[in-house]
C-alpha cells in the first residue's frame, strides 16, 4: 500500500486489483462490486474499511508484520496495528489483527483473502466470504 500518494486510493481500485490480488480475489470482489454498499457512491460493495475493520479513517500506528512459512500454497501475513490513534474511544488504543492469505501465481505474490478478527465472536472473517454473500444479494 505505500506510495508516496498524498492523495486517497482506494486499495482496489483497477491498478492495485490488477497486480496485488489473485484472480480468485478479483472475480470475487468484481462480482460484490455489483452491488454497491453505497447508491450515491456505486464504488465499493462495502460500507466500512475491509482492512481496520471500522468506520473511522485514523491513521495507522505501530504497526508490525510477520509473514508465516508457506502452508498448502499460503503464506500468512500477520500484521497488528492500532487502528483508532485519532479516536478518543476506550478502545481506541486497542490493537487490531489482520491477516493476509498471500499465494504465488505468475511467478509474484499476491493477495487470496484478507481475514480479520471479529471482536465479538473471536471468530475469523473471510473477506472472499463477504464478497462471495454480497454478490449472493446476503
């Protein structure tokens, strides 16, 4: 995600769908694209932040990566953040898990499925799962 853009992208628009992401990602998330979160937006079928897994828009803060060995084709990539710095919420210093299911095709890594920890249940959520409901009507 870095680069040097001081200016909002949106992490899948059309240039980063086509070189960070695997295909299974892409067909996923352009089939949930037909069914914006949004009407007036008709952007994104989501109507929060897939990667803070929130609303707000903070900036990240000690922010750690650590990537697994490879497991069946997968590598995970584990990264902890804090994702509320600018909130002034209880929680707000609370770190946040990612993790990212980064596989190899066409010789490079990319992205299959960003996974996030729900706060309530513990539970992982699959974010090729939410896009595979959206494009479903769920």
């Amino acid at each position: 995600w870095a680069d040097n853009n001081s200016d909002w992208t949106d992490i899948f628009d059309a240039g980063r769908l086509d070189h960070l992401y695997s295909r299974d990602f892409v067909a996923k998330y352009q089939a949930a694209a037909q069914f914006p979160a949004i009407d007036d937006d008709g952007i994104s079928p989501f109507d929060y932040d897939v990667i803070v897994n929130g609303q707000d828009a903070c900036p990240l803060e000690d922010l750690t990566m650590a990537a697994a060995p490879v497991v069946d084709g997968v590598a995970e990539v584990t990264v902890r953040f804090r994702k509320s710095a600018c909130s002034d919420a209880p929680d707000a210093k609370d770190y946040t898990t990612v993790r990212f299911e980064v596989v190899e095709e066409g010789g490079k890594p990319v992205i299959d499925d960003i996974v996030t920890e729900n706060i309530e249940t513990q539970a992982r959520d699959s974010l090729k799962t939410t896009m595979a409901l959206i494009a479903k009507g769920q």
